[in-house]
C-alpha cells in the first residue's frame, strides 16, 4: 500500500516536472521569437536606432549607458545578420573615440564585449 501511493506521488512529481518543462520551452520559444521580431525592426530603423544610443549616451546617466549598449548589443547582431559586421565596428569605434573621455561608458562597453 505504502509502495503504491509512493508510485503515484513519483508520477505526479514526474508528470508536474513535465509540465514545468513543457512551459519552460514554450517561454523561451516566445522570448526567441518576440527578440527575432524586435530585431527585425530594428533592422528597418537601425539609423533611428544610433541617434537613439547617442541620445542616451548624451544623458551622461549609468543607467542610460546601460540602455545604450543593450541597443548596441542588437545593433551588433543585426548588423551580423545582415552580413555587415564591418559597418558596425566602424560605427561602434567612432562612438567609442567620441566618448573617450566617459570612463564609466568606457568600462561598461569594454564590459559588453562589443569589440572585435
């Protein structure tokens, strides 16, 4: 008797895993998608996109610094999908010397990994 409500709580352990699991896929599946959709905008106003990261960047606040290399982070893989890496890292080191004198920006990029 003890043997079978143990097997049928395993079950139910077994089955909630499962379900947990079977969510867990369906969320990231969406994140995939609703990034692949945000990037493909972004594609279509990537110069909108580095006025913006500029602008963010002229706050001279952290958390826009923050903002601004998440925007670049996307710029970098759309400009990877497009097979245009190289207008990218042109764009990202003019940036960078621009702001050469933000050591806070500074470090933060050179956190992100966004260089070559």
């Amino acid at each position: 008797m003890l043997s079978a409500a143990k097997a049928r709580r395993d079950d139910r352990e077994r089955l909630a895993e499962q379900r947990r699991s079977q969510e867990r896929a369906g969320r990231e599946r969406r994140a995939a998608a609703a990034r692949e959709r945000r990037l493909d905008a972004l594609a279509a106003e990537e110069e909108h996109a580095w006025a913006k990261v500029s602008a963010l960047i002229d706050t001279k606040r952290p958390q826009e610094y923050d903002s601004a290399i998440a925007l670049l982070t996307d710029l970098r893989e759309v400009a990877d999908r497009m097979g245009q890496p190289d207008e990218f890292d042109e764009r990202y080191r003019q940036l960078r010397h621009e702001h050469r004198r933000k050591p806070s920006l500074i470090q933060r990029l050179d956190r992100a990994g966004l260089d070559i």
